[in-house]
C-alpha cells in the first residue's frame, strides 16, 4: 500500500493556505486511499526564536485541529515528532550525507535568514539544517508520496536526492518519495499582499485567514482583499494576483477551478461576497468539532499517545538499518 507522510510546523496559528493546500486533502483523500501519517513537527518550531510555553501550546492545538479537519485516528497515524527519537537519530545520520553548499541554497533558508538578520537577531543551525530533518521525517518511514502545498517543493526534491545518495553509496535502505498538490490552491496567498504567500508566521495581519477565525473576522478580511484597479472577473495570475487569489479560494472552496469562474462573476463585490460565504461555511465545522475537542483533552492526548507508539515501530528497523549501513556497530 502506498505510504504517505506530511507535517505540519506548530509556529503560528494554522491558516486557510495550510487547510486548502494540504490538511483538507490529507483528510478527505490521503487518509483512506494510502497508509498514512500526519505529523505535528514540533522540533522544527525550534529552529527560529521561540516562546516554549507557545510552542507547547500549538502543538496541542495544531493536533486538535488535525483531528477537528477530520483525520481520524482510525485510518491513519496523527502524532508529534518529538515523541518519537528515531527523527533525529535519522536527521544526524542525512547531515553527513547533505552538504553545507545544498543547504545555503534553498529558498526558505534563504528567506528566513534574511528576515532574522534583518530583525538583529542570529540565525539558528538548526534553519540551516531543518531541510535534513525534514527528510529524516519522510525517509524514516519508507514514504511513497508527500502531501504538501507548493513551497515545500524544494525541500521534497532535496529529500529525493539525499535518499538517492545514501543508497547509491551505503546499498538501498530508503523509498525515494515524491510530492503531490492540489490541483488548485497548492499556494494561496495573503489578501493583503497577494504577491507573498499566506504564511503563518509571518504577521497577524489582516491577510491571513486563521481557521480559527469566527466567521465574521474572516468575512471581513476576504471582503478587504487587495485586487486591481480591473473591472472584469478574468482569472490571471500574472496580471492580477490578487484577483486571481480569491479566484482560486472560491474554486478550491467549491470543489471546482479557477478558470471555469472567470466571466461568471459582474463585479468584484459579488465575488468577495460569495468567497467570504464559502470560506465561513468551509470553516463552520472544523470549528465546531474544535471546539468539541477543546472540550476532551484526554482523547487528544490519547490518540497522540497511540499514534508515537504506532509512529515509532514504523520507523525504528529501518532507521535502525541506517545505521548499520552507514557503518556504526550494532549496540
Ligand atoms: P508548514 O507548517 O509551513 O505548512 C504545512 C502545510 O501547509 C502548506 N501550506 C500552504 N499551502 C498552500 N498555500 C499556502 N499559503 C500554504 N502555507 C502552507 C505547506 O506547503 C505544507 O504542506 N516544512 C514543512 C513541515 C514539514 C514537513 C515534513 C512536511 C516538516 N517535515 C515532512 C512534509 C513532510 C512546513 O514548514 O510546513
């Protein structure tokens, strides 16, 4: 059976870009078409600077929205990468594989390090190696596919060689993976700056929809959308981003595609209208099981409990096997 694995970073609050670009397809196509696991990647919350009592704190809420999305427990494994040690015992093992040169190249690392110097702060070791974790993540569990929106394609495609080169020079220990996106939505991007994409860390601006938002804080932010001075509804990304922007949120939202909606819309304010209505309406019931979940902490606790156990047989014999390949003695 195929083997999917995809994460998620609890350093901000999820946001409507996380939903449509990877949490709503593991749930409603991932999760019963493949062996799958989701994965709170709390370890990579560490690598910029970080309050432990918040990082603590969504990490819980970043699982209870797993399952308020609708992962169930019952098909597939939804647990935390800091209970389960073989992570990092694998991470250490792709650092002496990966170069310094292919880690200062990616873009993330790039960008993120840009911004942390910027703000006077210092750069982490821990960003600059957060792509090896990353494939320690995949590779631990022999992973076929991974579930991602569009920015995570770098780090996929690291991940790809680094297994390539690991079993070309130690003998065939990992899958090679590959990333799968969503037809529409693969990079949803801020309302406000329709040019950048929808980030969770990035600020609590008005261009982030969180999927915690009641309904009418994120109706207000899709009706503020910055579009263009245009006057037809034509879908262009180029052009007119922005446009565009809401253009794929309402398709992603109806389950169709940005292109059929061009010419079908009069005017800008129609189409606010409808996208606002659909994102209030897609949020509606991951919301509500939140909150019902809020309300038993002991199951949350318990399906995270399970998940590691189940996580941890997965991943130990072939992290295991990594390490006698790669020429340490077997304790
Ligand atoms: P993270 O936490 O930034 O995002 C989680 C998932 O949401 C997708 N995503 C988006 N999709 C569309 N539009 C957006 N604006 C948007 N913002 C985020 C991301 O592509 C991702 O699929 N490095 C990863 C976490 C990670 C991981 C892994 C993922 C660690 N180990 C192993 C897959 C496999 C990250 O920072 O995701």
């Amino acid at each position: 059976m195929t083997r999917v694995f995809s994460g998620i970073k609890p350093t901000g609050h999820l946001t409507l870009g996380n939903y449509l670009g990877a949490v709503r397809r593991w749930a409603e196509v991932d999760q019963h078409r493949t062996d799958a696991l989701f994965c709170v990647v709390d370890l990579h919350a560490l690598t910029v600077d970080h309050d432990p009592a918040r990082v603590r704190r969504l990490t819980r809420q970043a699982a209870t929205l797993l399952l308020a999305s609708g992962l169930d427990p019952e098909l597939c494994t939804v647990f935390v990468q800091s209970h389960v040690d073989e992570h990092a015992r694998l991470s250490y093992l792709l650092e002496c594989v990966a170069t310094d040169g292919e880690m200062r190249r990616m873009i993330q690392y790039k960008e993120k390090s840009a911004r942390e110097r910027e703000r006077g702060g210092s750069v982490r070791l821990s960003l600059l190696t957060y792509p090896v974790l990353m494939a320690a993540d995949i590779l631990a569990y022999g992973t076929d596919e991974v579930p991602v929106g569009d920015d995570q394609t770098q780090h996929v495609e690291l991940t790809r060689d680094l297994a390539v080169r690991f079993n070309q020079r130690y003998g065939r220990t990992f899958v090679v993976p590959r990333a799968t996106h969503p037809k529409v939505a693969a990079r949803v991007m801020n309302l406000q700056d329709p040019t950048s994409k929808m980030g969770k860390t990035d600020d609590v601006g008005p261009g982030i929809v969180y999927l915690l938002d009641e309904p009418d804080v994120a109706r207000k932010k899709v009706m503020r959308a910055v579009t263009d001075s245009g006057r037809d509804v034509v879908y262009d990304p180029e052009k007119r981003p922005g446009l565009a922007n809401l253009l794929e949120i309402l398709a992603a939202c109806e389950g169709g595609n940005p292109e059929d909606l061009s010419g079908v819309y009069e005017s800008y304010g129609a189409l606010k209208k409808d996208t606002a209505e659909a994102v209030v309406e897609l949020l509606r019931p991951v919301q509500e099981r939140h909150k019902e979940l809020c309300a038993d902490p002991a199951y949350v606790e318990g399906v995270l409990r399970l998940g590691a156990e189940k996580a941890r047989a997965m991943a130990r014999p072939r992290v295991d096997e990594a390490y006698r390949a790669i020429g340490l003695l077997a304790g």
